[in-house]
C-alpha cells in the first residue's frame, strides 16, 4: 500500500497558541489552570495537559474566584467575558486572533446598521461565541435552505461573516443564495477568513486525484475535520474520519493500492504515525508526503506569558 500525506496537513497557527498559552500557564502559576471548554477539539491534546493539571470546565461556575482561567481558541460571548470579570478570574484568553477579526468584523458590520448573518453549525462553540460578541441582530444560517427562510425584506441592509472552518465551497452557494436575496450584502472573502482552513481544503482536493482511499485524522467534533473529510466524498473518493489508528477498520483500505492521509488542524502529527502504524499492521506500507505549501504563520502569546518562566 501506498500512503500519500497531505501538505500541509494537522495542527494551524491557532491551535499551537492555544495548546502554548495552556503549557505556559502551567509552568508559570502552577497546577490548576481552568480551562473553558476543550482548548482545542482533540482528546489526545485535552488529556495530555488534563495530566499537568489542566481542568476543563464548560462554565465558569465550576471555576473557583480568582483562579487563572483560559478561554478555549473557538473564542467566547461577551457574557462569558463579563462573567469572568464578575467572579474575579484571572483570564488568559486563547481566542484564535483569525476568531476575533471575524468577531471585529460583526461589530463592524452591525454598527453600520447591517443585519448580519452568520454562516456556521448551531451548537459549535465557535459560532455561540461569534454570536455573543456583536451587538444587534444576528442571525444563523447553516445551508442555503435556511437563507430561504430568513424572515427579512430583501431590501433591508445585510452583511455576512462566516464560521472559520466551513467548507470554502459550502460557504460560496450560501453566499450566493445570500446575494440573490439581498441586493445590499456586504462580507468578506472566504478565502480571506482562514489561512490554515483554505491550505488543508485545497490540499486535500488534491490529493484526491491522487487515491483510492482518504483518511482524516481528527475527532468527531472538529469542524474542520469533518468538512475535510466531506471535501473527500464530494470529490467521490471514500472518506472516513479517525481520531488514531485504533479507530481504523481494516474494510476501509481493503483493495486500496494508494491512501491519502490528512489532518485537522486540531490533530497533532503523532495521531497521523498512530494512523500510519495501524496500516502498517495490516501490511507493507511506503509512505510520502505530496508536495504542497510550507506554512510559517505563527500567531503572538498573549504579554503576560511571551517571556519563559525562570
Ligand atoms: Fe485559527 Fe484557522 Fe486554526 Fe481555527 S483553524 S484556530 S481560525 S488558524
């Protein structure tokens, strides 16, 4: 069998902040640290710093006063930030800065007298948090069917802002169905919104041409994983989702001569060599990587944890 990696695959600039600003904290204030929500959408991750002495909450009431609590990098409403500040917690916020421009963005939107409508999944933290994080009206639509049923005259000002981890594609037929209902939209460029969501999309249509069969690493829950591995089915290859290489069934690859591997960008690199180490039991693999985009974006610690504890 041959496996192909995806290029760029796995963890963004995001998560990495994330899972630092944890570490950090750790190893500056000591054992516990409060975590709000799983700081990033991956078992594995969570557990390891579960160990260190992480705990992860899902409200801020289970978080004793004056603790240091990290808000996860799907990002918060502003209720939960005035919540913080109500019981006294010492917050180190983990919010993606590409969640917050887009979070900027609403506010900007809205305070121009625009409805803005947010392209998302209902029930994501991100998009609970997006929505809490701008004044005035917000509205949710999830396909082009929900566009349909907007209850808005066509003329009213819109302005659109997306979840970041949508499907690029997906994202453009909502836009479209957007503009043919409202002359007077405004938003940004999907592929603006994210830099680590358009490389890992666009290098896993690429590989598609390349295999018989796609493997995404990712948990259940991560948006991005899911939408990388639709992007696969829609390209008519047979796609499965796998948090490790304990989750692979043996059917998936049966007859494969070429597999693709990628990964959310919630997946660290370890769980693709679990996956890798699966396939190899079940026989002989050779592995390469295809060529695609050396990504070298990092993305700034908050100041009070930029310097290392002595
Ligand atoms: Fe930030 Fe994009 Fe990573 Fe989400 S996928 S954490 S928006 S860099």
């Amino acid at each position: 069998m041959h496996v192909i990696l995806a290029q760029p695959r796995g963890f963004c600039a995001g998560v990495v902040r994330a899972i630092e600003i944890v570490d950090r904290a750790l190893e500056r204030y000591g054992a516990p640290v409060y975590v709000r929500h799983e700081i990033v959408h991956n078992k594995a991750v969570v557990g390891g710093l579960r160990a260190r002495g992480a705990v992860f909450v899902e409200a801020l009431a289970e978080v004793p006063p004056q603790a240091v609590t990290i808000f996860s990098a799907h990002g918060v409403a502003r209720a939960v930030e005035a919540d913080a500040r109500a019981r006294d917690l010492r917050v180190l916020n983990a919010t993606c800065p590409l969640v917050a421009k887009v979070h900027i963005q609403g506010r900007l939107y809205a305070a121009a007298g625009r409805v803005v409508i947010l392209i998302g999944h209902a029930g994501h933290p991100e998009v609970e948090g997006t929505m809490g994080q701008i004044d005035g009206r917000v509205l949710l639509v999830q396909d082009e069917a929900d566009v349909d049923a907007l209850d808005l005259p066509a003329a009213t000002p819109v302005a659109y802002i997306t979840q970041t981890t949508l499907s690029v594609d997906d994202t453009r037929a909502v836009i479209a169905a957007l503009q043919r209902r409202f002359p007077d939209l405004v938003g940004p460029d999907v592929r603006d919104i994210c830099y680590a969501t358009q490389n890992r999309q666009r290098a896993v249509r690429e590989l598609c041409r390349q295999v018989d069969v796609l493997l995404v690493v990712g948990a259940a829950n991560s948006s991005n994983s899911n939408r990388l591995r639709e992007i696969g089915s829609e390209s008519g290859i047979r796609s499965h989702l796998l948090a490790d290489g304990s989750e692979l069934d043996p059917a998936w690859v049966a007859g494969a001569a070429t597999v693709g591997i990628t990964a959310g960008a919630s997946a660290p690199e370890a769980m693709v060599e679990h996956v890798i180490a699966a396939l190899r039991a079940l026989g002989p693999v050779e592995v390469s990587a295809m060529d695609g985009l050396e990504e070298h974006v990092e993305f700034k610690l908050p100041p009070e944890l930029a310097g290392r504890a002595a």
